[in-house]
C-alpha cells in the first residue's frame, strides 16, 4: 500500500475513535461544568466527523480505498476507545491528551514528507482546527484545578 494512503487511514482512524470517544463522554459527562464540557464535546465531535471525512474523501482521490469498518477504526487508530464513564474533568484532561495525541500524529507525518503539497495542506488545516479546541479543553482544566 501507498506509504501516503497508509498513513491517512492511520489518521482516518485515530481520529475516528477519537470521534466516538468525544460522543461518548458527550453523553455520559457529570458533575461540576456539565453544560459547559457537554456541548464542547459535542462540537469537538462535529470538527473530529469533518475531519476524518476530509481525510476518507482525500484517499479515494489519491487511488486509495479507506478504512471504514469500525473494527479497522480501533485496529489502526493510536489511541484507544472510551471504556468508562468518568466525570467532566476527567473526560476534558482524556480529550486534551487525544487532540495532543491526533496533532503529535498529523506533525509528524507531515514532517516526515509522506504527503503530496495539497493533502499536507488538508491535513494542517484539520490540526489546526484541533489546537483551537485545546484552548478550551485546557482552560476548562486549568478552571477547575484553580478552584480546588
């Protein structure tokens, strides 16, 4: 397989499971800054659905066929699916460490010179959408931490 096709079903994955884990904590959050974590988790889903379709639709361009099996997703991806229901700021710290995790993933493809000009482009686009939810991640964080 294409080292480039390879790569973005990596990514298509991870952020998959990604996306999952957002809905899930979506659903399930608790406690202290319920609405606040609630719907950030559910935009961040919108961004990490946008994403992963961005990356589907750009490997079918390039000749490839993407991974779209939900036991590929958790096979393939570089993080690991929810597996237990926590409160708000345990979910926004597991967040930010994935967001960390997917942009970590993204930087290093694309410094390794995988990608053709214009997917390095599309897939920069996707991390920087990511880091822009890390500022609220983050802050909600540092919020509840300050007032312990």
């Amino acid at each position: 397989m294409d080292e480039q096709i390879k790569k973005l079903n990596i990514m298509l994955a991870t952020l998959e499971v990604a996306a999952a884990n957002a809905k899930g904590r979506h659903w399930t959050t608790y406690g202290h800054n319920f609405r606040s974590v609630h719907l950030l988790l559910d935009d961040l889903w919108k961004t990490l659905r946008d994403g992963a379709d961005k990356l589907a639709e750009t490997v079918r361009v390039i000749g490839g066929l993407p991974l779209f099996r939900m036991t590929d997703f958790t096979a393939y991806s570089l993080i690991l699916e929810m597996s237990k229901v926590s409160d708000g700021l345990t979910y926004c710290r597991e967040t930010s460490e994935e967001i960390h995790r997917l942009i970590d993933q993204f930087h290093g493809a694309v410094e390794h010179k995988v990608f053709d000009p214009t997917t390095e482009n599309d897939v920069l686009n996707i991390t920087s959408q990511l880091r822009h939810w890390l500022l609220f991640f983050d802050g909600i964080i540092s919020e509840w931490e300050g007032a312990k």
